[in-house]
C-alpha cells in the first residue's frame, strides 16, 4: 500500500543526517510527492488560487481517502493563465482537498502558498528547498 504524503514528509524529517534524508526521499518518492513538492518549490509553477486554506469538508471518517493518483490528475486544471475561470479552479482545487486525508489536504494547501517548512508548528521544518534541489533537481 502506497505512503499518505505527510507519512513520507514526517518520516523524512525525523532522519537527523541530511544524506539519509535524501536517500529516504528518494526512496520513497512518487509522482504526488514530487508534484507537491514542485508546487511549493518551483518559481516557474503558479497556481491561480488565492493564499490561504480555503473552507473544505474534511474527509468523513469511516470514508477512505481516494487514491492519490486519482486525486491529482486534475492539478493542472488550476495554473494560471489556462483560460479556465478562476471560480472553477477554486471549486476543483476544494474537491481535490475534501478527497484527500485531512494531514495531506493541509499539506497541499501550504505547498501552494509555498509555506510547507512552517506546517504545523514546523512538523515539516526539514522539507526545504535546498532539501528538494538536491534530490529532484529536475522538478524545480
């Protein structure tokens, strides 16, 4: 069964060593991690979304969250400059995170505004920038 996004991430920042965060990263990163980490890292990628964590329903308990892949096929609908109206990207972006599981849902929205590292009380504080360069120097 495939990793929660924040498992990853918090598993990644309990490693002391810097190598042995990258290694785990590495190991364990697939296409949805690297693209919230592209989202918050990439200067080249920008959503058309307003700051901040919009209102969501958070997925119900007793309900599994859907498949990651499923979740983020439609990401892409909400950068800019696609000629989609900003209304719906809002309203596709709010699906996307009422599917997810409530810790990778805030992850998400902080990877959009760019915030991951000061996340809850700074849980991620070790996912920096030059963390994701070293690793994926393709995705920024």
């Amino acid at each position: 069964m495939q990793k929660y996004i924040y498992e990853i991430f918090e598993e990644t920042c309990k490693l002391d060593n810097r190598d042995d965060r990258i290694a785990y990263l590495k190991e364990n990163a697939f296409k949805q991690v690297k693209t919230v980490l592209q989202l918050c890292y990439n200067d080249k990628i920008e959503l058309d979304l307003p700051y901040g964590r919009p209102p969501f329903e958070v997925c119900p308990d007793g309900r599994e969250p859907s498949p990651l892949a499923n979740v983020f096929s439609s990401i892409g609908v909400c950068v800019k400059d696609n000629g989609v109206p900003r209304v719906r990207k809002e309203k596709i972006f709010i699906g996307i995170l009422e599917q997810l599981c409530e810790k990778d849902a805030h992850i998400l929205c902080a990877a959009k505004d760019g915030t991951i590292t000061t996340l809850q009380n700074k849980t991620y504080s070790k996912m920096t920038k030059s963390l994701v360069e070293a690793c994926f120097p393709e995705i920024l």
